[in-house]
C-alpha cells in the first residue's frame, strides 16, 4: 500500500514539488523531501536517508535542471540500493539518469505538468487503493474528507474536459475539481 511517497528534486523544481506535494495530499498520501524547511535539527543527509526510508514509492522530479542535480542522482541512488519503487516524472526531451534509464517514466510538458500528475495518480491508484480524498472548500474553507470518485468517472471527466462536481459539507455550495489533481476549481 502506498501511503507515503518521497519527492526527489532539485531547488528550482521546489514549485513543481510543491504541486505534486497538494496533489498527492489530495489523495490523502504524505510527501517527504529533504528540501521542505521541516526537521530542520535533522541534517540534509539525515532528511534524505529517514524520507527515502520511511517512503513506499521515490518520485524524481527530473527537468533539465534536476537531471544535472547531484543531490536528485544520489536520491535515486539510494532509492535503487534500498529497492524502492520509483516513479519518474521526466520533462519531455530529458534522457532519465543511468540508474533508472530502464524505467516506464510519466513525461510532462512544463505547461501541462497537471496532466502528468493526473496520470502519476491514476498510476498510484492502480498500485493500491486510495478511498478518500480531502478538499479544501475555496467558498468557506472548511476541509472535508469524501470517498474518491470512481476510476471510471474520473477518466470520462478528464477525456470529456470537464470537471468532477462534489458538495461542501459544511456551506453546501458545488464544488467543482480538477479531475486529474483533484483540486477545486473556481
């Protein structure tokens, strides 16, 4: 089961991290990256050994500037030494690191990285079985936990360019989310 995931990038991918961070807390899975500002007692290799570990899945972020990262290349190091299951995202055009050269990786265009992560879910989602998701109303604010729409539902939505619709449990306004990051729409 995969509840846990550690991000693997560079600094300047810090934004992309940070969208594939909400998007998998949508789905209720916890993210690590030696980069986040938390554990700051914890030095840089302490946070990279403890995340890679207490991970179930490695995702690296590589784009140009992360397949270059020593940082990110010893972060996939250590996730293959430890055979952790590892799912690339990789910038369209970018050759993957030698370690995973070999591996299926999910490409993005910088400008639709949002579809990537709707394919890096649905992956997930076929891995193991995710059963709720949390959303955060933009009407009141309020955060609320429902069942995740079936599979099927949130492929019709996402080819037919619609959204998901759901109902805040607390202000009873629609809410509609993007059916491939699950985040509310305005």
């Amino acid at each position: 089961m995969i509840t846990k995931v550690y991000i693997s990038h560079c600094e300047q991918d810090e934004p992309l991290a940070q969208e594939l961070a909400r998007a998998l807390w949508a789905v209720e899975i916890e993210s690590f990256s030696s980069l986040y500002r938390k554990a700051r007692i914890l030095s840089l290799a302490e946070r990279i050994r403890f995340g890679i570990r207490q991970s179930d899945c490695v995702i690296p972020i590589i784009t140009q500037e992360g397949v270059l990262s020593p940082e990110v290349n010893q972060e996939i190091g250590l996730a293959v030494g430890t055979d952790q299951l590892i799912i690339p995202l990789v910038e369209t055009g970018i050759e993957l690191p030698v370690l995973i050269r070999h591996f299926q990786p999910i490409s993005f265009y910088p400008e639709a990285y949002e579809d990537a992560l709707g394919k890096l879910i649905q992956s997930i989602r076929q891995l193991t079985k995710l059963d709720w998701l949390k959303i955060k109303c933009p009407y009141c604010g309020e955060e609320m936990t429902q069942y995740i729409s079936p599979e099927e539902e949130v492929e019709r939505a996402i080819l037919a360019g619609k959204h998901l619709e759901t109902i805040c449990s607390y202000c009873q306004r629609n809410v509609y989310l993007d059916p491939r990051t699950f985040r509310p729409v305005p």
